[in-house]
C-alpha cells in the first residue's frame, strides 16, 4: 500500500551587523620578526577593527531556501520501503554590489545595496533517501536506511558580503619597542569576496544498518551501524593558497580564480580571498551501537555502548583560539594563509572524537511514593594537537598560533571522564486531587573534576594544560 508525501518550504535566515565600538582588538608581539614596513619592523601589532565615521551602516545578509520533497511509503507483507527526494533552490545575498552583465566580474560597485552573490539550482540540491525495514516475524526488525543531505547552513553571505570594507575592515597597527605607533596597514582580507565559479554544495552521505529485537517480556535491544562521509567543503582562502602554501601531490598548483586581479580592479575593492571548495576536504564518522532497555513491575533501566571514529581533515569545531565555539561555518580561520590549509597536519581524529562512550539511567520504585534514580555516564577523553607557526615560518611571518598544526591532528587525547547523578523523588497525596513533589539531586557524586579544552598554543601560557572542567559534586 503506498502513501505519497508531497511538501513544499520556504525560508530565509537573515542577519543584520552593526559594528559602533572596538578597542585595541588583539595584540601580538612579533618582537620585530615581521617584514619591515618603510624600513621599520614591528615589536607590538594590535589588530582592531576600523571604525567609520558618522552614521555607521548595517550590513544585511541572507540565506533563501526553497525546498520540495515527495516521499513514498510501500508496505508489502512484513516490509515497509520508503523512498524520497528532497531539492532545494538555494540563494545568497550580500550587500554592496550590483549585477552588471558584460562586465568582467559580472558586477559593480554599489555600496548599501542587496545583491545575489551566488545560487545553487535545484540540479544541484538533489538528496535521495532510502530506507527498508523487514519485520521478519511480525515484531522484531531488520532495518537499512541510505541518505544524502546537504545543508543550507553558512555563515558566507555576511562574510563575502562587499560592504564588509565600509564596518568591517580590521587594521594592524604596529608599534615600535617603545610603544611608539609608526604604521597603519588594512587587512584586506576583511573586505568582499568572489565565489569561485560552479561549486559543488557541501554534502553528506549516511549509511545506516541494524536490528531491533524484544528479547522477552522484559527485556529489549537495538544493535546499528551508521557511517557518515561529508565533501565539498567552502571556506575563504586566499586566491593563491595552492600556489603559495606548498600544497601535497594531486592538488593543482594554480588560482582558484585565474583574473581575480583583473576582476578586483573593474569592481574598484575588494579582497585576495575568495570563496573555494577546498581540495580534498573531508570528515567521516563510523559508529557502532548497542542499546537495551529493561522494564520490571517497579524498576526501569536503560543503557548503552558507542564506538565510533570520527575522522578528516576540516574540523570546524576546533577553529577558533578558544575551542568549542563553532562560530563560522564557511568563513573560519581554517584555509587563512600558511599552516591553516588542510594540508597542513590537518588529517587524523577530530575534536568532537570520543572512541568510547557509556551510558545507564535508571529508577526503581519505592513502596513509600519514593523513587531512587541514578545516570551513569562514561567516556573518552577529547583528541588535541600542539599549535604553532614555528613548521610554517618559511611561508609567513605570522606570529600567531592559531590553528596552525605542529603535529597530526588529534595526536594527544585528554583524560577519560566518568561521573554518576543521583536522585531521590518523593510523593505526598492529599485525596484524589493534591498532591506535593519533592525532588532531591546530587550531581557528580565522587566530584570527579576531569580537566579538558586543552590550551594547544605552543607560545601562549599554560601549554598542555585545561581550560576547563567537569563541574564538581553539587
């Protein structure tokens, strides 16, 4: 019997920045390791934020998604198919330009004006999905399931939006040995960007397998498999990061767009950077599961074990000084100059990997209107990797540390945590009506305070050490 699904959606995210103060921004010291500027090398560089005078402008960017899927469901004797198809029609807009066909670039400068700076047709967005399950004795199941998903997440239209060079310009200031202030230079990397034409989207194929079984009255379990391999990821480089940075054999040593000069100078702005799809990037995660559940006339206990891997060579959970903010997808740190290509050590486990996880919860009943509760949980420790320029100091003059990998990605791991939380319910009734709870917890209860978020920067204080910790017994 099959049942057709038919749906159509539309929705656009919107993001709105106004920039109106900045201090000193952040401050490094090369120590006059720079490349001198008018014969002077820097000691201090202070990179802030330029301000524009009078009334500051607000930068509006969106993402407009169309989306049409149709899904059948087949039943045929114990099996249930489901196949569908979801595509999208995805559209970017950035401010500061205007479509001028004939030109070069395709645009022109139009300083506070919206402007579609890239689409991805339906073509493009197509998203299969399968999946079978055989009820092969009427209850218990054997399930498969395949699935492509490409996700409208981005954070690019603010970042390559052309406006950014009217509130977002950084300036380095450097200063001499004394304090003394000598140059001013923009960072042009902060102004607006040209895509690279005919990108793939971001996309990521899952493979899942597995079977659910009722062992007996009480007791049932589910045992799954899942992989999941993503590609084609965009981020902004520089327009000659295949060239400049030393990239591996297979990788093409040219520009990711051949006249970006030429295109820059017939807009009259704009920045060194472009947006790309990196070459070779990738992330996979393998996973497999155990699962049980057992119900008793007053007592409830679930539980269960993951291995997995997850493994690549982008990983945008640890692409920021302070990891864990997953702040930018599309416009990070990772592919900004030498030592953040992903051919820089980039490749083996990935922040978000935990090989080993363990998980119980519980309750039992007590013939009082009492309940006793308990959660179990236990789990590997975090991958990290030392941070410095030092390997990469024949390719820039950067002092920073900032994901740049002086070793394999995840080649150290932080300790294992386990905690268990304990809790006490207590029920007073009062007739068929009223009633009074309360609920008692105790968090932690060997105030095991594992540290993690490794502080990786070589040349920063507290090397090695945590950043954080597990909170204590509460």
């Amino acid at each position: 019997t099959p049942e057709v699904h038919l749906g159509y959606q539309r929705y656009t995210h919107r993001e709105e920045v106004r920039r109106s103060s900045d201090g000193w921004g952040s401050i490094s010291v090369p120590g006059g390791r720079l490349a001198p500027i008018d014969g002077q090398s820097a000691f201090y560089t202070a990179r802030f934020q330029r301000l524009t005078e009078g009334v500051l402008p607000v930068i509006n960017s969106e993402y407009e998604s169309h989306n049409v899927e149709i899904n059948d469901t087949i039943r045929w004797n114990n099996w249930t198919f489901n196949a569908g198809l979801m595509t999208s029609y995805d559209i970017l807009y950035g401010q500061g330009l205007r479509e001028a066909p004939g030109t070069l670039s395709g645009f022109e400068s139009d300083p506070l004006n919206k402007y579609k700076m890239y689409e991805l047709d339906f073509a493009k967005m197509l998203q299969p999905r399968l999946s079978a399950t055989w009820a092969y004795n009427g209850n218990d199941t054997i399930f498969g399931s395949f699935a492509r998903y490409k996700p409208a997440a981005s954070s690019l239209p603010r970042a390559a939006s052309w406006d950014r060079a009217l509130t977002g310009l950084f300036v380095d200031a450097h200063f001499d040995a004394e304090g003394r202030l000598f140059a001013a230079v923009p960072v042009s990397s902060s102004s607006g960007k040209l895509f690279v034409d005919d990108l793939d989207p971001r996309s990521t194929d899952e493979y899942l397998i597995g079977t659910a079984r009722q062992l007996n009255d009480n007791l049932s379990m589910r045992v799954y498999a899942r992989y999941r391999e993503s590609s084609n990821f965009w981020e902004d480089t520089n327009n000659n990061a295949r060239v400049a940075f030393d990239p591996p054999a297979g990788i093409p040593r040219e520009l990711y767009i051949p006249d970006l000069s030429a295109k820059l100078d017939q807009i009259g702005s704009g920045s060194s950077y472009v947006i790309a799809e990196l070459d070779g990037a990738f992330t996979e995660y393998t996973e497999a599961t155990v699962e049980g559940e057992w119900r008793g006339a007053r007592s409830f206990v679930r539980g269960s074990y993951t291995w997995s891997k997850y493994y690549g060579n982008i990983d945008q959970d640890n692409s920021t000084s302070v990891n864990d903010q997953a702040i930018f997808i599309g416009s990070s740190n990772i592919g900004d100059a030498a030592g953040r290509q992903v051919w820089d050590n980039k490749e083996g486990r990935l922040r978000g990997d935990r090989p080993h996880q363990l998980k119980f919860y519980g309750y039992h009943m007590l013939p009082w209107e009492g309940t006793v509760g308990a959660y179990l949980i236990a789990q590997s420790g975090h991958p990290w990797e030392e941070w410095s320029y030092e390997p990469y100091r024949a390719l820039t003059t950067s002092t920073s540390d900032t994901i740049r990998y002086a070793e394999p990605a995840g080649s150290r791991r932080t300790d294992a945590h386990w905690q268990i939380d304990l809790n006490y319910t207590q029920n007073f009734r009062f007739g068929d009506r009223y009633g009074i709870q309360l609920v008692g917890d105790l968090f932690n209860v060997f105030n095991n305070q594992t540290g993690y978020d490794i502080q990786p920067a070589a040349h920063s204080a507290g090397f090695g050490e945590p950043r954080r910790w597990y909170d204590p017994r509460r």
